[in-house]
C-alpha cells in the first residue's frame, strides 16, 4: 500500500525514512502539538513550498533545466484564485474558475518559453527565464485593476474555509475548531497529493528519460528521444505544479501581492531550499521546505540576539543584524552547492 | 560583408520608426540622446560580461553586483566633495571625476579578481553550478553592501555643472547624458582598439574562438581571463557609477536589476560578441526610452518583445560567435 | 637512438572513462621526419594531444630534449619549442591571416616584427598567403587554411613540429602541393612527427615511421622498408590506408 503510494521509490536510508515521517507527522500535528497562528502559518507555508520546490527540482533536478521563472508560475496561481475570489465572490464555483484560468495560462506560457528557448543551452534559458519572469513581476503590479498592484488582493474565501466558521464551539487539544483549521487539512491533503503525483511522473518511463537527457541530451536524442519535445513537457508540468502551489497560497493567507508570490527573493528561496534539500530527488524538498522555512521564521529570532551581543562592532553587528538573514543564507547557498551538491537526503544516502 | 553590416543598420532605423510615433521632433531628439545615453551605459556594464563569457564560457550572474559596488564605492569618494563639485566648473568637474571613477574601478577590479579564484574558479566547465554559485554571490555581496552602507536608498547627486539641459533648437539635451554617450564611445573606441590592434585583443578574440589552440601556441589563456575578468568587472564598475548618476540614486539591488537588461543584451548580440553587445546595448537604451515616453506600462515588456523579435530573426543573436 | 629530440616511454592516457593509450613507446629523431600512422581509432590524434599536455597521460613519460614534459602545462610545452596543428587545423577565422600569424609569432608583439626573410620563405611555401593575407581567415578554401595552419606552426623556428593530418579533404593537386612544402620543410633541418593516413604522402616524406593500432605502437622501423614490404602493409594498415589512396 505504502510502496503504491509512494511508487516504489522509497527513501533509501532508514535515517531518511524516519527524518520524512517525522516531518510529515509533525505537519500533521501542527495544529494541535503546538498551538498558535505563527505556528499553523510556519506548517501551511512548508507545505506549500514542498509543492513548489519539488516542481521545481522536476525542472531542476531532472531535467537540468534552470530557471528562474518559477515563481512567476508560482504567481499566477496565487493570481489566479485571489482575482477569481474578489471578482466572482467567495465561492466553490470562483475557486474552480480561478484555478482553471491559472493553470491554463501557466501551462501555455511555459509551453510557449519552453519551445521557444529549450532548444538553446542551459544557460541561455536561465537569462531568458530570468527576463521573462522581472518583465511578469512588472506587469503584475502595472496592471493594478486587476491585481490590486503593490498593494495586492485581500478577499474572502468560502464559508467553511473562513476563521469565522466554528465546527464546534469548544477547542480540542488547544485548537479551535474552525475554518482555519479546515483549511489547514485542505492544504495539508492537496500537498500530500501533489507530492505523491509529482513522485509518479518521476518514477514513469517518462521520469527516466528525463533523467537520460540530464544525464547526456546527445545520447538520448541518439536513442530517439525528442529531446526537446521532454523537455518542453517537464517545464510544462513543473509549470503546472508550481501555479497549484501558489493557489494553495493564497487559499491559505485570504491574499495575494506582489511580495507574497512573485517577488525574486521567493526564487531564491527556492534555489537554497532544492540545494540545501539535495538536487535530483523529490524527498529534498520535502526536508529542504521544512528546514527552511522553519529557519527563515526563527532564524530572525536568533540574529536578534547575535546582534545584541556583537552591538559596537561594526559591520559584524551589521551583519548579524536580523534584516540581514539573506546574507547568512546566501553564504549557506554558497557553500552547499560547493560542499554538498547531493543536499541533506543526498547525504543521507538516497544518491539518485 | 552583408550579413556583418545589417544589424548596424538598426540602430538608426529603430530611431526612425520611433519618429512618427513620437510625433515632435523635440521630443525625439531628446528621447533619443537619452536612449544612446541609457545604451552606452549598458554597453560599457555588458561588454565585460559577454567577453568574460566568449572568453571562458563563464557566464556571471552575479555581475550586477559589481555595478551596486562601483555606484557605492563613487558615492563614498564623492561625499567629502559634495561642496566643490556643486560649484565648480565644467573642467574642474571632470578633474575631480576622474578620481571617483578610477577608486570604484580600482574597488570593483580588485573584488572581481578575489570574486573570481574563490566563487568562479571551483566550477569551471559546470554551467549548472555557476549559475547557483554566482547568484549566490550575488546574494551575499548585495547583503554586504546593505551591512556596510545600510539598506536606505542614497540620493547621488550630479554635480552642479553636469545640471541641467543644453537647448539644441527646440529639443532639451540633458548635459549629462551627452557626457555618458561620450564616455560610452570613448570605451567602445578604446575596446575596439584593444581588440583589434593589440596582440592582448588579439588573443581574447582568438581565445573566444578556440582556447585550445591559444594554449597550443604558448600562451596562458588563465592569465589572460583572470586579466580579462578583472577588466570586466572594473567596466561594470564604471558603469555603475555612470548608472547611479544617469539614476541619481542608488541602491544595493540596482545592480540586479540592470543585469535582466544586461543579459536581454548580450543575447540579443549573441553571447561572446562585442559588437553584438554594442548594437543590443543601442537598441535596448533606445527602445526603453522610446516606449517609457509612448506607453510606460509595456516599457520593460518591449524589451523582452525585441529580444523575442531579433531571436526569431537570428536564434544565435545578431552577431553568433563561431564554435558557441 | 640516443640521438631522440623527443621520445613516449609507456604512455597511458585516458579520456573520461575510455582507456585510450595503453603503453605507448616510440621516439623522434632529431632532423627527421616520423609518420605516425594507423587506423581511425588507433589513438594517433589522441598521442599528439597527450604529447601537448591536452589531455593528460595517466601513466608513462614524455621526454623532450631529455626532459618530462607529461606534467607541464599546454603553454609551457609550446614555449619549450614544440609546434602544434590540430586535425581541425585551429585556424582562428574571425582573425585575418596576418594576425593568425602574427599570433603564432610569440616574440613578435606586432605584426612588423615577424622577420621577413623568414616570412619570404613561407611565402615561397604558400602563395597564397600573401596574396589573402589581410583578408579574414574564414574566408579561406579548405586546402590555404591548411597551409595557414603550417605556416603558423612554422612561422619561427621551432625545435619540432606536430601535425595532424595535413592531406585531410584536399584534392590530389593540392596535396602535391603541400607534398611540396614538407620536402622545403625537411631541406631546413625541421624535426616532424606527422599524423597521417594517406599512405602515399607518408612513402613519399617519411624517414622513420611507427604504426599505431587500437592504443599501442605495433610497429616500428624505416618508412623505406615498411614501403618495400606491401605484406607488412596489409598487416599493419590492413585496406583503410589503401581505400584512400
């Protein structure tokens, strides 16, 4: 049952697998081991970034493909339902519409990018991408009737979905029974879900020859695989991920903007996460996400007292100081790509 | 002969077509001098990068950060000047310039050199890596900027002769943007020359082409990258001063926004060309002017819609380099 | 043959993960000229580049002049005075022929600087340099971006010369040509070693000669008895050498 679930591909080490079902029982619990908004908010937030990462290391990780274009997918999913829900109201109906709208225009566009430039180097799909997705982020917040520009959309979602929706008056286990709550197991489901499709795609016949063409494009191509036509169809299929990832964002947060789902710091967020989690293997991005976000939410916390500490010494203190937590981070990036290519669950022995 | 001059011609078509939309010839003279002005900017930040990249097949991300550095590394010099600078005349001006752009030269050459053997040279020949490598570095050197010159956006002022417009007929000149069109072409003459008059330009555009036979014939082309990256960097510098006044502000992610127009640049040239680098650098300035005064919104979006144009015209870019 | 400029001793080179030279053993001696000669395949490319430090032996020495030069780097075996002409000739085409030249000159920091009683000379080898020599190399036909490529390896005295394949794709007129210019070459005291598969170029210029297969040396002698001996030719060189004459 567990080996369907999972395709076959089971973690490799006993360490991994016990690392996995703790960070999934642990976003499980969530809600109820540890009680509070901030801590609800940290769990939705890795679960949508375990989507978002995992599309990406499809591009990635196994297809060498980079980008830097995800987060503009990322984006219009976000778009996608935070329009449909101010414009057609807070129903079932408008999030369908909004998802459907979402997906279609991110499987296009990247349809349309992906032939485009996929043909050419890795490198030159990375400048093209990285233009595509700035020009995007400008247009965004130009075209501010329909996106509420810089500052974004705040709407209102489904009845069963809004905190103001009580299941049962009394809290259970510290948790208040509510649309909150409901729409944290939505999101919880759907990423489950997601994660468990997107490690089908890898473990098809389709996944390995992607793999092939990472590994040597001439060969592939030699043996009469379309390289291009692959490649195209996993930039598509990331694509698609990727905006279902920023819907279940903006479901989570009632609002979208600019900052929340387009900006190129949430791009660079995905980088370290694929790197730090190990390039090539889907249960990177799970532990990637979880360690992540978890850091970026604490690790403010922890510069705060660095910076008290080391007050007087110039620059260090200035870089210790908390609004500098990206500097760490890049220093981090930096050095896992240098020193651990193959990331935490590389290391821990689930070599691709 | 044909296919080396066609792209050339345009420059001045672009300009042409621009001056019926544009409607007053005033205006477009205007647009235009900017346009060149924001053009040879750009050239003089992209042309270290696609040689870097002809050169070495490295291709930089992080050079924007070079060009943050250098405004910031102006701004410094220039703050104990502000008094005499907002006074003195045109020449005196230009003496006491030479010195703030030569410190942000000296700053963003010497940081590309330690940029290079400690963030470039572990990853030669892995293009996946150096991608992540130097946007990592980019990261980091913008997050260093910020510790050390604080996240605030700083006003850069010009100095007080460099204020201002020249009236050539009905059309406004703004005195700076002559001056930065001058300094672009006074670099692109002085790289034209290099390359093809001296046996140094002479193994870089050999190098482009084959590293292999360069080496073959005794020469140490590591040497002659790490000189040519230094160079580079040093450029992007230049350019980031030119850049924060052209601005008159400047921030530590200056640098990466510019990059988006940089790397629509040397695509648009074809990876590794000067001369590519220089007409896409022209056509980029001029486009971003021309649509910014005719329909802001699309402004960057047209851009993208050149490069898109001149990618199905020539997929290699205007000017493909052989063996790329 | 103690008199060697340069000698392989055991040379192993390996490319990625394919073991190309298994062992390889033979010398070049000073004022002749060597042929190298084999089948597609039989790693003679993969010695001139071993030798030039373009790849790396994995094993073995490299003497030249009695020194190993396995583990110096491309430039510093180029500076040592070795010449080198890829099989893909290495002719910079954005480059006009003068500055082609010019590179290849490295004492020479300009153009003028390249002695002209020399440059007469190679004129006199190829005419057809001087007569293209501002025009962009790319510009050339096949065969004059051959005697380009000879010519720059040549362009100063250089102690040896290695060549790839100078007859690749000429027509037979041309061929006489260059046929030409090796015997020049070889009147001026020039140390070759030559890559080659057509086997009446090499009978025609060859003084010694060792013949390759599958990585290692199986042959080696004078070019005159393996030319008498048309057994050991098919032995040898089997009907790939025959099919392109």
């Amino acid at each position: 049952m567990l080996r369907t679930l999972l395709s076959e591909d089971l973690p490799k080490s006993r360490v991994l697998a016990f690392l996995l079902a703790a960070i999934v029982l642990a976003l499980f619990l969530t809600p109820f081991l540890v009680p509070g908004a901030k801590a609800m908010g940290v769990a939705a937030k890795i679960l949508v970034f375990v989507v978002l990462v995992a599309s990406y290391d499809l591009l990635l990780g196994y297809t060498g493909i980079v980008s830097f274009a995800h987060t503009m997918f990322f984006g219009i999913g976000a778009y996608g339902v935070a329009i449909a829900f101010t414009r057609l109201g807070p129903s079932w109906g408008a999030l369908a519409a909004g998802l459907a709208g979402a997906v279609l225009l991110s499987a296009l566009l990247a349809f349309v990018i992906g032939l485009f430039s996929l043909r050419v180097r890795a490198i030159f799909y990375a400048m093209i991408t990285l233009a595509v997705a700035s020009a995007f982020q400008t247009l965004a917040s130009q075209l501010s009737d329909l996106t509420g520009g810089e500052d974004g959309l705040n709407f209102k979602v489904p009845e069963v979905l809004s905190p103001a929706f009580e299941l049962h008056p009394d809290p259970v286990l510290g948790a208040s029974l509510d649309g909150k709550l409901l729409t944290y197991y939505l999101v919880f489901a759907a990423a489950m879900l997601l994660f468990l499709a997107m490690l089908r795609i890898i473990n098809s016949p389709f996944g390995r020859v992607l793999v092939a063409i990472r590994e040597n494009d001439f060969r592939a191509e030699a043996l009469g695989y379309r390289v291009v036509v692959y490649r195209t169809w996993s930039n598509v299929l990331a694509a698609v991920f990727a905006t279902l990832a920023g819907s279940l964002l903006a479901l989570w947060l009632r609002y979208n903007g600019p900052d929340t789902s387009l900006s190129f710091e949430i791009m660079l967020d995905i980088l370290l996460m694929v790197v730090i989690g190990g390039m090539g293997t889907l249960y990177g991005a799970l532990v990637g996400a979880a360690l992540f976000v978890v850091a970026q939410s604490y690790l403010q916390d922890l510069l705060r007292l660095a910076h008290g500490a080391l007050e007087g010494v110039p620059v260090v203190s200035a870089l210790a100081s908390p609004d500098r937590w990206l500097f760490w981070l890049g220093l981090l990036f930096v050095l896992s790509v240098y020193y651990f290519p193959a990331g935490i669950v590389g290391r821990l022995g689930n070599k691709r | 002969m044909n296919r080396a001059h066609l792209p050339l011609i345009l420059v001045p078509a672009l300009a042409l077509l621009a001056l019926p939309l544009v409607g007053s010839l005033p205006s477009w003279a205007t647009l235009t001098i900017a346009g060149l002005a924001m053009g040879m900017i750009i050239f003089v930040i992209a042309s270290g990068l696609t040689l870097i990249f002809g050169l070495m097949d490295v291709l930089n991300f992080g050079h924007g950060a070079f060009i943050s550095l250098g405004a910031y590394v102006a701004m410094a010099v220039m703050l104990p000047m502000a008094g005499s600078l907002e006074t003195a005349s045109f020449a005196a001006t230009l003496a006491m310039l030479v010195p703030v752009t030569l410190a942000a030269m000296a700053v963003t050459g010497a940081i590309g050199l330690a940029f290079e053997r400690v963030i470039i040279r572990p990853v030669y020949g892995q293009h996946l890596k150096q991608i992540l490598i130097t946007m990592g570095g980019m990261i980091v050197a913008e997050e260093l900027i910020k510790a050390i010159w604080g996240p605030q956006q700083i006003p850069l002022n010009l100095p007080g002769s460099l204020k201002g417009s020249l009236l050539v007929g009905e059309a406004a000149i703004e005195k700076y943007r002559l001056l930065a069109v001058g300094i672009g072409l006074a670099v692109f003459l002085a790289m034209l020359w290099t390359l093809n008059r001296t046996k140094i330009g002479l193994l870089i555009r050999a190098g482009v082409q084959d590293r292999e036979m360069v080496e073959s014939l005794g020469y140490r082309i590591r040497t002659l990258f790490v000189g040519v990256f230094v160079a580079g960097s040093a450029l992007a510098g230049l350019g980031g001063v030119l850049w924060g006044l052209y601005q008159q502000n400047i921030t530590a992610a200056m640098g990466a926004q510019v990059n988006v127009l940089i790397f629509i640049v040397i695509i648009i040239g074809g990876l590794g060309s000067t001369a590519g680098c220089f007409v896409g650098a022209l056509l980029v300035g001029l486009m971003a002017n021309y649509t910014g005064f005719l329909a802001p919104k699309v402004a960057l979006f047209s851009n993208i819609l050149l490069m898109t144009a001149i990618l199905l015209w020539r997929p290699q870019g205007l000017y493909p380099v052989a063996n790329r | 043959m103690s008199d060697a400029l340069l000698s392989l001793e055991g040379v192993e080179t390996h490319i990625g993960r394919y073991h190309i030279l298994h062992g390889v053993d033979f010398a070049v001696p000073k004022g002749e000229l060597t042929m190298l000669l084999g089948r597609n395949g039989a790693g003679k490319t993969t010695t001139l580049r071993t030798i030039m430090g373009l790849w790396r032996a994995s094993a073995g020495r490299v003497r030249f002049e009695g020194a190993d030069i396995a583990a110096l780097p491309t430039p510093a075996i180029a500076a040592s005075g070795i010449a080198y002409v890829p099989e893909n000739m290495g002719i910079f085409t954005d480059l006009t022929v003068a500055e082609n030249m010019t590179l290849a000159a490295r004492g020479a920091k300009r153009l003028a600087d390249i002695d002209t009683a020399r440059l007469e000379w190679i004129f006199g080898l190829f005419p057809a340099l001087r007569k293209f020599w501002g025009s962009r190399a790319g510009v050339l036909s096949g065969g004059q971006k051959q005697m380009l490529a000879v010519a720059r390896a040549i362009v100063e005295p250089r102690k040896l010369l290695l060549i790839d394949e100078p007859t690749k794709g000429l027509a037979p007129a041309i061929i006489g040509h260059m046929m030409d210019a090796f015997r020049e070459l070889k009147r001026s005291g020039a140390t070759i070693l030559l890559v080659e598969q057509n086997f009446n170029f090499a009978r025609a210029l060859g003084d010694g000669v060792a013949v390759m297969d599958d990585g290692r040396i199986v042959h080696r002698g004078r070019m005159r008895e393996l030319a008498e001996d048309e057994a050991l030719q098919t032995r040898l060189l089997g009907l790939s050498l025959a099919a392109h004459q």
